[in-house]
C-alpha cells in the first residue's frame, strides 16, 4: 500500500492548526482544553502523538453549543 492510497483515511481530518481557524479559537486554547479535558470540547482523533477533528465533528459541536436569546416579546427592561 502506499502513501496516496492511504490518503483517504486521513484526507477528511484537520490538525490543530486548521481546526482551531475553523471553529474561530487559538490552538493553546484546543491544547489548554484537551489537557485539562474539558467536558464540552469538540471531538478529536488522536493518531500516535498527532491530534485531529474532523470538519462534521466541529461543526456539530459548534451547532450543539448554539444558543439563541429568548423571544423578545416587545416589552423593554
């Protein structure tokens, strides 16, 4: 097997780096949550010493972490 056939397993996986771009956070701050292993973090891959998360992973944790203000019902405080 080589190098481009085993592309495909790993072809859909993002390092720190990209993961942390893609949910707007710092890398230290994905470390400083795995370290601590925060409860509500997003899912990752570990392979050897490398850390990865896919794409539909950070997005259903970005999606489960949505919160949405009450409806205003036209009265102000």
């Amino acid at each position: 097997m080589t190098a481009t056939e085993a592309a495909p397993i790993t072809s859909d996986l993002l390092d720190e780096s990209q993961a942390a771009q893609y949910c707007h956070l710092s890398k230290k701050t994905l470390q400083a949550w795995r370290s601590a292993r925060i409860e509500n973090q997003p899912p990752f891959v570990k392979l050897g010493r490398r850390v990865f998360y896919r794409p539909s992973d950070l997005d259903g944790w970005i999606k489960a972490n949505t919160h949405h203000s009450p409806t205003s019902n036209g009265s102000v405080l």
